[in-house]
C-alpha cells in the first residue's frame, strides 16, 4: 500500500484534492471546486469514507474563487441537512471576521438593510449560473454563515481562531505530532493587507460605512464581494502551505500553492532551491502570471500537478507547460483531465515525456 495517496477530482478549471496518509489515518482536503465537483464526485468519495469510519481532520479552503469555494458551501449545506454526514476536525479558512483588526461594532438596522441591499446587485456572470455554478446567495448561504452554524469552534482553530497567515518567513505548524507538519507560505500580513484596501474601496464606492461591524450580514456582504474582487489580489491571498511527512520509509514533501505567487511563497520557505519535492501543485493551473519558467527550471519534483480541464483562461499556459518538460530535476507532469489541450501537445511535440493523465477530471496519485 502507498505511503500518500492524492485524489485530484473534476473541478473544471477549479481544484479539490484530498489528500490521504493512511499509516498515520490523517486526511486533509484543499478547496472542492464548483458544485457539481461536490455533487458528482465529493459528496460520493466523502460518504465512503464515513462508511469507513473516516473523517477530514483538515479542510483548507485556500480563498474565495468560484472554482475553489463553490463545492466546499455545497458541502456544509449538505452537512446542515444531514443529506452527508461525516466529521471534519478543524478548518482553515480566512472569512471577514479574521481579516480585520480593528474593533467591530453592532451593525444597526439600518446599516444592515444598506449591507443587504448591496449583496443583492452584486450578480454573477450569467454564463456561470446558466451551469450551476452560482453560489447560492439567493439563499443567503454564504461559508462563513455555514461554518459560524456548527463549525466556528474548530474554524482557524490551529491559529487561535485569528487569520491563518505568515509574516516576512513561514510559519511552522504541527498536525501529528512528529509525523506530519506543514510551513503556511501564504498569505503573509502584506496580502491581507491589499485585500482590506479593495474592501474599504468598495466600500467607498457604495457609500457604505468604513467602520467594520459585528455582524454575519458584513460576512456576507464581504464574502459575496470577493466572488466578484479584482482577482489578482484575491488569489494572491490563497492558503499556501508545504506538508512534510515523516513516515516508515522516508520522508515526503508536498507543495500546494493554490493560486498564489510560487515566487512569493518560495521565497519565504527559504531553501526550496535544496528541496527535492514529491510532488508540486502548481499555482493558479499552470498560469504564467503566476509561475515563471525560471522558476521552474530550478525546482525539484517527482511530479508537477495541473488541475485545469484547459478551458477557462486556456490554463495551463504553454510556457509554463513547456518550462516543465525542461526541468531539468522535474519528472513527471499529472493532470487531472486528459482531455486537457496540453495533453494532447505534449503527447505530439514531446512524445518522450512521461505524461500521467485523469478521466473524466478525476486522477489518482500513489506515493
């Protein structure tokens, strides 16, 4: 039996990966893209694992993108009605209460009508709800009022119910004690910092009060207007971290970088350049704002991960794709959708390169 399984489900342009150490019976799972991710392939994976006697000891949810965020609320509306039942141990998760230092106040009435009537002319695009993948605010469901119904004592719970984030370093995190630890990468004090200033700007647009309340309506108008941020600063505030796992055999090493800056958060791991990883989830699917090639022909991994079904954006870009294949210490490319536009590339113009491909979005990775 492997020592790591990694399970990339069919998110579209989105990620859900949930990741399994079965020596140590720890899970973690990261995002669960649109909500038919949760609808056509979570919702099934997570009931045998309940039939297992399993849990999630640890869910991230890197940051409120569609395609990140939109399966996770389908998760905890199905574990609110008892349609799933399983255990999840702790959440990390940066809402509008854990963003924000200064005091907040009782919202009045009033203010709250305002908040309320401002959510409703926030619209999504229409393409998006004609595939059902809206996120359901007609029925006021947004995370943070899903997780503050049942699951506010284990949300954040690992940095004392404040934000999880970083300084100018990162930030070392145990999960089992001398088995498995995690370095969050991402985001430091700086990205949340741009994400306040976007959300006082609206603010201001909306002549809306700068003063934060002490309501779930502001969770709800905050979360319902990061769906619709300027992206660059949302997905730079992703929950970046690197697991490392100290089992039997050896010791592995996994890099998630959601849909951050990988220059960004390598830097504040430090000696990344040394690290020969097991496995790299390269940011924002294979977008070359995100990733450069010289970056990456510097790393160190068994296997690179897409997560993109190359549809949205066109993600991954072909210089990223391309930059991969020359690493020189990279080994093999894993995407979760062989359909995938880049597949079928590298499969023509590199037919000597190891290519691992999904069906149907889904792909398994043993380590």
């Amino acid at each position: 039996m492997s020592e790591v399984q990694l399970e990339l489900f069919p998110a579209l342009g989105g990620d859900c990966i949930l990741i399994s150490f079965e020596e140590i019976d720890y899970r973690i799972l990261i995002d669960g893209g649109y909500r038919e991710t949760f609808s056509n392939a979570l919702a099934s994976a997570l009931k045998a694992l309940k039939t297992r006697g399993k849990g999630i000891d640890l869910l991230v949810v890197t940051h409120v993108d569609n395609d990140h965020i939109m399966g996770i609320i389908g998760l905890f509306q199905a574990l609110k009605i008892q349609e799933i039942e399983i255990e999840i141990r702790e959440i990390w998760y940066n809402g509008y209460r854990h963003l924000f230092t200064d005091s907040k106040q009782a919202a009045s009435p009033v203010l709250e009508k305002s908040l309320r009537d401002e959510i409703r002319k926030i619209d999504f695009d229409d393409r998006e709800a004609q595939q059902g993948k809206e996120i359901g605010y007609s029925q006021g469901e947004t995370l943070a009022r899903l997780l503050a119904y049942a699951w506010e004592n284990v949300w954040n719970k690992k940095f004392g119910g404040k934000a999880a984030c970083c300084q100018k370093e990162s930030v070392s995190v145990e999960l089992l004690s001398k088995q498995l630890s995690v370095k969050l990468l991402n985001p430091s004090c700086l990205e949340l910092q741009a994400l306040e200033s976007q959300w006082n700007a609206f603010r201001r647009k909306k002549c809306l009060p700068l003063k934060n309340g002490d309501s779930v309506v502001y969770e709800h108008c905050f979360e319902r207007f990061l769906t619709n941020a300027d992206s660059s600063v949302t997905n730079q505030s992703s929950i970046t971290f690197m697991l490392t796992y100290v089992a039997s055999v050896k010791t592995y090493q996994l890099l998630f970088l959601g849909d951050a800056s990988a220059e960004r958060c390598l830097e504040r791991l430090g000696d990344w350049k040394n690290i020969k990883f097991d496995c790299i989830k390269l940011p924002h699917h294979g977008s070359k704002n995100n990733i450069t090639e010289n970056t990456l022909s510097q790393l160190q991994a068994e296997y690179l991960l897409f997560s993109t079904d190359g549809r949205k954006f066109g993600h991954p870009d072909w210089e990223v794709v391309e930059a991969a294949i020359h690493a020189e210490h990279c080994n093999s490319l894993v995407f979760n959708y062989g359909g995938c536009h880049a597949v079928g590339r590298i499969r023509k113009e590199y037919p000597n390169i190891e290519v691992l491909a999904g069906q149907r979005g889904y792909f398994k990775l043993e380590l």
